[in-house]
C-alpha cells in the first residue's frame, strides 16, 4: 500500500459538477493499493499517517502531528500510484489492486482514520475526480506499508 501524503491549507475534490469532499487545514491523501495489500498494512499506514510530526511548533520546528493540530484528511483512491512506466510509453497497472479489492481497503483505511478521531472527506472511488489543494510548505512525503 503506498500513499502520497501532502500537508494542505485546504482542499477539495469534484466529480462532475459536484464537491464531494472538502476540509480545511490537514493532509490530502493519494492512497494506492497493490494485490498483496491487508488490513495490516492499512492499519499500519493510518497510524502512521495522523501520528506522523510535520506541523510546526512554535519554534518552527516539525514537531507537531495531525492529531496535535486537529487537522482533517482529504483521501482520494489513486490505481495509477502503481502504474509502472520503465517499459514504453504507457504506463503498465498491473500492480494495482483490482477494484474490487481496493475498493474494501480504501473504505477500510479511512475508517481506521475516523476510529483515531481524524474527519475524512474522500473523493469518489473509480470516478474521473478534479482535486484542488494548497499545498503548504510544501510538504510531500511517501509512505508504504512495505
């Protein structure tokens, strides 16, 4: 399981004509899942996602987790995390999950956020979604279970 995690001022994401999840000072999670990902890893990520320190403190130190600030999160199912593009010019997916099963570990890793207290908005899993953040710092950092 590998999510590309962006520290945001705010965000949002559209399908079609409508917001279908927005949230204010957090995280926007890019969340991608491969065939041999559980719920441990799951699990494993949402800990660390809200436990890990990259909000200041007032010394301008990283020091500060999304649970210190109460920050939101803005998850978004994102396949193409695992598209492989080392061989010709379109990129390969084979790696990523089949939606089926991508689908119950995404839903379930955002469950595991809302159990640690964190407000989660996510986008539509397998729609075409327009995503719009402030990305402040900038801070992007990737994190797998593996």
């Amino acid at each position: 399981m590998k999510v590309v995690l962006q520290r945001s001022k705010e965000a949002s994401v559209t399908v079609g004509e409508e917001v279908t999840g927005q949230i204010q000072s957090g995280f926007v999670l890019l969340v991608g899942i491969t065939h041999g990902d559980t719920e441990k890893d799951a699990g494993y990520l949402a800990d660390k996602v809200v436990n890990l320190r990259v909000f200041e403190d007032e010394d301008g130190k990283m020091n500060h987790s999304l649970l210190d600030v109460k920050g939101e999160i803005l998850s978004i199912s994102q396949f193409t995390l695992y598209g492989d593009c080392r061989k010709g010019r379109r990129p390969n997916f084979m790696e990523a999950a089949k939606p089926d099963q991508a689908l119950q570990l995404y839903e379930f890793f955002n469950k595991m956020l809302r159990e640690k207290g964190v407000e989660v908005a996510t986008g539509v899993f397998g729609e075409m979604m327009d995503v719009k953040l402030t990305n402040d710092g900038p801070v992007t950092l990737i994190l797998e279970s593996k």
